[in-house]
C-alpha cells in the first residue's frame, strides 16, 4: 500500500468536473484507490464521483490518498500530479 497527502488548491475544490476527471483517471488502475479527509473523518472510493463529492474537499483541505494494488505506484503518481495542476484549474 502507498500513501501521500495533498492539499486540494484549485479554486472551486473538488467540485463534480474535478471529481470526474480523477473517477476517469482512477478507473484506468485496478488498485483500489481511497481518499480520506483527516478533518472531518470522510472517505471516498476515487472510482465513485457521488462518493467523491460527499467528500465535500473544498479547496485548502488536506487530503490523504491511500492505493493498494499491482499499479500502486503508477496509480498515486498520476493523482499526485492531478491534485498538484489544480485539475487544470490555476
């Protein structure tokens, strides 16, 4: 299993066009991938957009990111990427 933390930085945060872009980007590994919100206990499946929006991450929120599988690494470099572009948003 790899773990990282991210700080959600774009404007609008993890609203329903941010959250589709990382269901299609997590859909592409077939490690399980979750997120979850230290501050309030929340977690997400990154394959679900209605899981990811009850994340309600809005932006400056902290983020820990968890995958587990054969693509682990692959996986949580790409997300790493996207929260830190700022799902093209900056």
């Amino acid at each position: 299993m790899r773990e990282a933390q991210v700080k959600v930085i774009n404007p609008l945060g993890l609203h329903a066009r941010a959250a589709a872009q990382l269901v299609r980007l997590a859909a592409q590994y077939s490690s399980r991938i979750t997120l979850h919100r230290s501050d309030n206990g929340g977690m997400a499946n990154a394959k679900s957009i209605l899981s990811l929006l009850a994340l309600s991450a809005s932006k400056g929120s902290i983020i820990q990111i968890r995958v587990d599988g054969v693509d682990e690494e692959d996986a949580l470099a790409a997300i790493e990427t996207l929260f830190a572009n700022g799902f093209g948003e900056l």
